[in-house]
C-alpha cells in the first residue's frame, strides 16, 4: 500500500502534534491522507498566538497589505483551480463538475472580499440637530472585532472556508478554523495558499482537535471575540450556549426547503431546475429542494417529471466526469437515509424512483409522492438526494404546510401568475424566496442567513465582513463647528 500523504497541522509556532486521523475518500472508502490533531495544549498555542497579536495594535496589517495578500491569493488559487476541484471532489464526494464550480465561487469570494474593502465604511452620525450636539462632528470607522473561531461543514469544503477565513482575513481578525473531520484537506490548502501570498502564519491558522472536547474548549475560550459556525442545529445551538460572555456568533444550519408549483408553471423549465435543486450533490446542501407542493392537477407530472430527471443522473465516482450524484459523506448516512425513506413507504408513500442503496456510500436520486406530513422525511432535514412530491388543490394549504416547521431558509414558488408570486412571498417563511428557480440559488455577495432554527445572524462574504467588525465612534468637539 503506498505512503498516505501526511499533513501537518497549520498552527503557527512549534507544538507538537497529540495524534493523527485518517481522512477517508467518501466514495470507495479509500485512505488518502493522514492529518495531525492537537490537544488542549495546541488551542491554547493557537489563541495564546492570534490574542497576541491582535492586541498589539501596531502589528495590524494595513488595509493596503491585505488587499495585496488576497490579491495574490486569487491568483495562485486559479493556477492551481483544477488541482483543488478534484482534491475537494475526492475528498467530500461532490462530482468534479460542481466542484470545478466551487473552486471558482471560492475564487470569487477573495475578490468580493477586496470589492468590499473597498467600497464600504463607516457612516456620519448626524450633530448640530439639537442644542446638546451643537459644535460636534461625529462618525464611524470599522475596525476589525478580534480573534475568529470558525467550525466548517463538510458540504463545501474550499467555499466554506472561504467564507469564514477570507473575510477574517480582509477585515484583519486572527483567525482559527476548525474544518469538518470528513473534509479536512481543502482548508488546509487554501491556509498554505494564504500563506505563500504573504499572510504571516499566525493571522490564519487551522488545527484538528483530537477530540469534541477540546474543540468545545476552542470555541468556548474568553479569547475569542467571535464564533462563525456552519453544520448541524444540534451542534450550533449547543456550542452558542457554551460561548463565553461578549462573544459574537453566527450560526448557519439546515433547512427542509419548501417549493410551491402552480398549475401554470412552465413544467419544462421547472423540472430540470428543481431536480438540479434536489440532487446537486447527494442533496447534502442547507438550502437543498426537499419538499416540493404541486396543484393537484400536476402533481403527478412533477412527481414523474423529477423521476425522469433523476435517474438521468449517473451516480458514482465524484472525480469523473460524467458523474452527476456523487456518494453520502459516510456510510451511515446512506443507512440512515434508507431507513426514512423505508418508513416514509410503509406509511403510505409512493415510491417513484429510486429507494434502494447502491453501495456502501451511493444512493440514487429518490421521489417519494404524497408521503404522510408527520414523517421523517417531510419534518426533518434529509440531507440525501431525496425530494417530496405532495399535492394541493388551495395554495393557502401547501403554504400553510410549508411553515409548518421550526426551520426557515431560503424557498421557492414556481408561477407566471404575479399574484400567486407575490403572496407566495409574502406568506412563506423563509429569508429568501426564488421565484421561478430551485431554492439552492446562491451568490456569494447575497444575503444567506437561516432563521428560526435555521441559524443565526446573515451569510454572504460582505455581511460576515460586518459582523467581523466594530463601528466605532469618533466625536469631536470645536468651537470650529
């Protein structure tokens, strides 16, 4: 068997290493690569290293040298663009096609995070409006808020980073990520990337931790200024509740996506949509088309419609190019989602496609029409390439089905009829409603924020840069005034 490729962790100063894990190819179950972890001692190194120096104020990098480094970041990320799309397809299972689309969108990232930079600032604070504020002039400058902690998601391996270092990054905050343990080898590349453009090693630094313990103690330190999570609500809300007073979060969660699709919908045009929405990537998306609410008389079009569509959708080796359905994360997974779909049939379920593991990790695309409103798959977050098919005959209805649950995203309404259009928007719940489009649409400068239990606080690179800043205040009083 020939040598893993070992990658050491990413904290800056000598520590020595605890242990090391294995990262396992989802497809395949292959080991290509071994990675260090650290202990308690490690994350102390790490926060002893960015509280250090964001404290010393006068080591702040300026605005100038940080736009350089991300400049260059760019650069050497498109050089090397291929390379990281098959290395992040092997690692987390999303087909190389898609993959090639993230390495773009997280190529993107660097430059909204330099278009923002220089764009947005502090604001003038109104005086001389009253006998109290005469002879004042008052306004706002950002400053960065102190020392990141990022937990990651495996979903996205190279974006998500992107969208919690890069930001950290431009507006100068120290940071340190956590990447998820499935996919930990995107992240730490893109760290050496920010490191040979010019980011000295301690203001972005990445470590596994050899156990939930002691990631609880990263997050949970008094040195952090403010936490960036992504992945599941258990976890999220779980280590929100463990933050030490005065620090800043933002949690980014699931979603159970509703799509409404009226009887005038363009079928033709919705149907490769929503199943692109459906099965992009196993269906291991937040924002992932699960529930889809049909007028009762297309119900059955969409239902088959999106059967079509599936299973023309090759399932198997990510890094191939005819792929289109990539493998689950882990085994389990492919387990657990069997399972709910098994008891979504046995409850009165149709099953129109698919429905049977393939292998250890695979799963094909899956339509279930009509299955019962309290079953797992139409309550909670799948996570897997299955979609629900239920059919209405009072829009009210579906709507009224759609908010049912404790989870608010992004949803979708399908219609040419603009009053249908506009009351689906008005009436769903959710942070985003796309019309005519799959619920997974998304740029990266747009606002992303999960609400109710769907997170906490607005994704999107130029709003994660606000939330990693302070506005603070200058009055100035002169008789010159």
């Amino acid at each position: 068997m020939p040598q893993l490729n070992h990658i050491s962790h990413m904290i800056a100063g000598e520590i020595k290493p605890a242990g090391s894990m294995e990262v396992v190819a989802p497809f395949g179950q292959l080991s290509i690569a071994t990675i260090d972890t650290v202990d308690a001692n490690g994350v102390d190194q790490a926060l002893n290293i960015a509280r250090s120096l964001f404290d010393h104020r006068d080591g702040w990098i300026a605005l100038s040298d940080r736009i350089d480094i991300l400049k260059r970041t760019a650069s050497i990320m498109a050089d090397k663009a291929e390379q990281l799309a098959v290395e992040a397809a092997r690692e987390g299972g999303k087909p190389l096609v898609d993959s090639r689309i993230e390495v773009a969108r997280a190529i993107d990232g660097i430059q909204i995070c330099i278009e923002t930079l220089r764009s947005e600032a502090g604001d003038e604070v109104p005086m001389g409006a009253n006998a109290a504020s005469q002879g004042r002039l008052a306004f706002t400058h950002r400053e960065p808020i102190g020392v990141v902690v990022a937990v990651s998601a495996f979903n996205h391996p190279l974006n998500l980073i992107v969208h919690q270092v890069a930001p950290a990054v431009a507006t100068g905050c120290p940071v340190i990520i956590k990447p998820a343990e499935d996919t930990p080898l995107s992240c730490m590349r893109f760290i050496q990337i920010l490191r040979e453009a010019g980011l000295p090693s301690g203001w972005a630094q990445a470590l596994m931790t050899d156990n939930h313990e002691v990631a609880g103690q990263l997050v949970s330190d008094h040195r952090v200024d403010f936490f960036s999570f992504i992945g599941s609500a258990k976890v999220g809300w779980w280590l929100r509740s463990q933050l030490a007073p005065g620090t800043r979060c933002a949690l980014e969660h699931g979603g159970v996506a509703p799509v409404i699709v009226e009887a005038d919908a363009d079928l033709s045009d919705a149907l490769p949509l929503l199943a692109k929405g459906a099965f992009y990537h196993a269906g291991q998306v937040c924002v992932s088309v699960q529930r889809v609410f049909a007028d009762q008389v297309i119900a059955r079009q969409v239902a088959d419609g999106l059967a079509v569509e599936g299973t023309k959708m090759k399932v198997g080796d990510p890094t191939r190019e005819e792929t289109g359905i990539g493998p689950l994360i882990r085994p389990r997974e492919v387990d657990r989602i069997h399972e709910w779909v098994t008891e979504a049939v046995a409850q009165g379920a149709e099953l129109i496609c698919g429905g049977e593991p393939i292998s250890e990790t695979c799963y094909p695309a899956t339509v279930l029409y009509n299955p019962p409103a309290d079953a797992r798959v139409s309550t909670q977050e799948v996570f897997g390439p299955v979609v629900c098919v239920y059919s209405y005959d009072d829009m009210d209805q579906a709507i009224d089905q759609a908010n049912a649950l404790p989870f608010a995203f992004q949803a979708a309404v399908f219609t040419n009829n603009l009053q249908r259009t506009l009351r689906g928007f008005r009436r769903l719940n959710a942070s985003a409603v796309m019309i005519n489009d799959f619920t997974a649409f998304r740029v990266d400068w747009m606002p992303f924020a999960g609400l109710r239990q769907s997170g906490m606080g607005v994704g999107g690179i130029p709003h994660t840069m606000r939330d990693m800043q302070v506005e603070k205040m200058i009055v100035i009083r002169s008789p010159e005034l």
